[in-house]
C-alpha cells in the first residue's frame, strides 16, 4: 500500500505555527507520515526542544507518524542514551533514523529498544553485508524500516538503477523502504538526481513504480497546494500511470481502449508492454476496424484490429494493446493510436509483469 508524507523543520525560518498549519493541511490531504531533523545545522536547538512537543501532539492528534534523525550527538543533546531512549519518545517521534556514528551491532540492539520507536535506516549507506550483520546480532525486523537521503545540493542525488539496488537489498529482508522527492518550487531535498526537474508527482510515480519503495515524502517545506494534491493522489493508487498523447485521428473506439480501464502486464515480453483485451460476447463491438497502420516508433501505442488472427491471437475475442520499446515496421493488423510522453517513457520500461498500469491523455 502506497503512502506519503512530507518534511518539516523546527528552529529554524518557520514558526510552529507554520509549520502546525502545514500539518493539518497535509494531513486532510492523506498524507501520513512526517521526516524531521532535530540536529540540523542552523537550527536553534532551544527552540527545537520547545517546538517539537507542540507539533508532536498535534502528529499524534491527526494520526499521523514523525521520524526524527538522530547522531551520538543528538543523544547527549536530548539527555537520551542507547539503552534509554525515552526523551525522544516523550518528545513525541514514533521512529529515529539512523545518522552516521552507529555500528551494526548498536542499531540491531536499538530495534528492541524500551521506547517503543521504530528504528529507520539510511538506506544509502546500508548495504546486504550489514543488514545480514545486523540480523546475525539478532535485529527485530518488525521493528526496522529504511529511508534514502535527499541531495539540497544539485548534481549530488543519486542515480535510480541505485535506489533500485538498495530497494530491493532491503525489501528482501522484509524492510520498507521510503524515499523523497522535491517541490516545485525550490528543487532541493530530492533522492534521485534525474528527477530533480521532474514535476514532483511524477518523480513519486517513478518511485511508487520501484519495488521496495513503500513511501515517497516531500523533502522541500511548505510545498504549494498544487504539489501536496498532485502527489497525495499519487499516492492514493496501487497503479502506475503513464500518460499518452493521442494521435489527432483517433477514434472514439480506440480512445476506449486506450483509457477506460486499468491494464495488467504481460510477462515474458521484450519488444513492449502489452496487454491483452479478451472481450465478452456483450462487447464484441470493441474490436477495432484497420485504422493508421503506419510503421511503428519507439513508445509508439499500439491497439490490434480486426485483422489480427494468427499466432497466440487465433482467438475472436482477443486483442493486445501495446507500447513498443523500439521502432517496428507497419503492420495492416495494428492501428497506431497514440505515443508515450517523453517523461513518462522511463515508466513504461519499469513497468514488471502483472503490475498494474493505466494509460492517460495528454493534451
């Protein structure tokens, strides 16, 4: 099940009553969980110590959950040591993310903490060696989830076939994994760098897309109402989107086809990503005449007409929809209906089979 969430951060240029505000406001819009820092560089550690149990309570009010990433000196800040780490359940955090500073036998042993807190590790510096450490030292998996960093600074995220990789590392031990995407307006506290300019719903599409990834979270403060609508309704689907601009001439029947409904991968294909339609008696009518049977581009969209009667769709009820991963030739049995969006095109690749995906238009 997909979730999100969104940062906030104490002492620092927001008041707690802006930052309540956001909150609440997130928090109507499904939004979930909350990222923090109580150590962050310029914050003024008196005021995090008066604005956290404020906001905590009203985390706590709204249902929602707060990890706050901690280091050794965060410990002796908040008078909290390893094998008490009450202070920060007082203050009101559900969960504690893992800075540098503790070795894998320290972060096994705070998975039993007394506390109650969930125990989140970075994700980016992780890796199989010490999650299998961590579980010979006796880890409580239960109680460990994963986060990515996000990268402020530009041209320092990292790539996605490594957010993948550790995805997948955690998610084989049964850890979730979150990771972050940025707001429209500043850019900043995103994980992955390619998706820096991405609109930030369709960097969290692209995340959600990745197995493993459980939560996307917007690491930019105070995002507009835009993004928190655009990526909370991301956030609130079980299916990946991939958006299509429709060829000028296509017809109402194809038009069907390509957005009525959601569609499921097939597997075992390399040259697309292909559905199959088998239509009951009632809608036969669906099947579509030969239409603009014209040479196929890459991440061309492609519907089965009527022609179409070989091979595995010897069936009269059966067609296949398809995304073409590369350039074909013309075919009189396929009608090219509509291409993939640039930005979306990198989905359409990931995409596994059986998953779940949906066509929209963009016009």
């Amino acid at each position: 099940m997909r979730t999100t969430g969104i940062s906030i951060f104490t002492g620092m240029e927001y008041t707690v009553e802006d930052n309540l505000r956001y909150i609440e406001k997130a928090s109507s819009k499904g939004f979930k969980r909350i990222f923090t820092s109580m150590q962050r560089p310029g914050s003024d550690p008196s005021r995090v110590s008066v604005e956290m149990p404020i906001i905590t309570k009203k985390v706590k009010e709204l249902g929602m959950e707060i990890v706050t990433d901690i280091s050794p000196r965060a410990l002796t800040i908040f008078k909290a040591t390893l094998e008490d780490l009450s202070p920060f359940r007082d203050a009101g955090v559900t969960g504690l993310r893992l800075d540098d500073g503790f070795s894998n036998k320290q972060a096994a042993e705070l998975t039993h903490n007394k506390a109650g807190l969930k125990i989140e590790l970075n994700a980016c510096h992780y890796f199989d060696p010490d999650l299998d450490e961590m579980l010979s030292c006796g880890a409580d998996v239960k109680n460990l989830q994963a986060s990515f960093n996000y990268y402020p600074r530009f041209e320092s995220g990292i790539s996605l076939d490594f957010l993948r990789q550790q995805a997948s590392a955690f998610s084989r031990h049964g850890i979730p994994v979150f990771a972050f995407v940025h707001s429209s307006d500043l850019h900043t506290r995103v994980t992955v760098e390619s998706q820096r300019y991405m609109s930030p719903e369709r960097a969290a599409e692209e995340l959600f897309a990745v197995p493993g990834i459980d939560t996307v979270l917007i690491g930019d403060p105070m995002a507009s109402d835009r993004d928190l609508d655009a990526v909370a309704e991301t956030g609130s689907r079980d299916y990946v989107k991939i958006r299509a601009v429709t060829l000028p001439d296509a017809t109402e029947g194809e038009r069907y086809l390509l957005y009525a409904n959601q569609l499921t991968a097939k597997p075992g294909t390399m040259l697309s990503l292909r559905h199959t339609y088998r239509f009951p008696p009632e809608e036969m009518h669906r099947m579509v005449p030969p239409h603009n049977c014209i040479a196929r581009r890459e991440f061309s969209v492609t519907i089965d007409n009527e022609k179409y009667r070989d091979g595995n769709n010897n069936l009269k009820n059966s067609c296949e929809l398809n995304i073409w991963f590369e350039p074909m030739a013309a075919d009189e049995r396929i009608n090219v209906v509509a291409s993939i969006v640039e930005e979306d095109r990198n989905l359409v690749r990931m995409v596994r089979p059986f998953q779940k995906f949906k066509l929209a238009p963009f016009e």
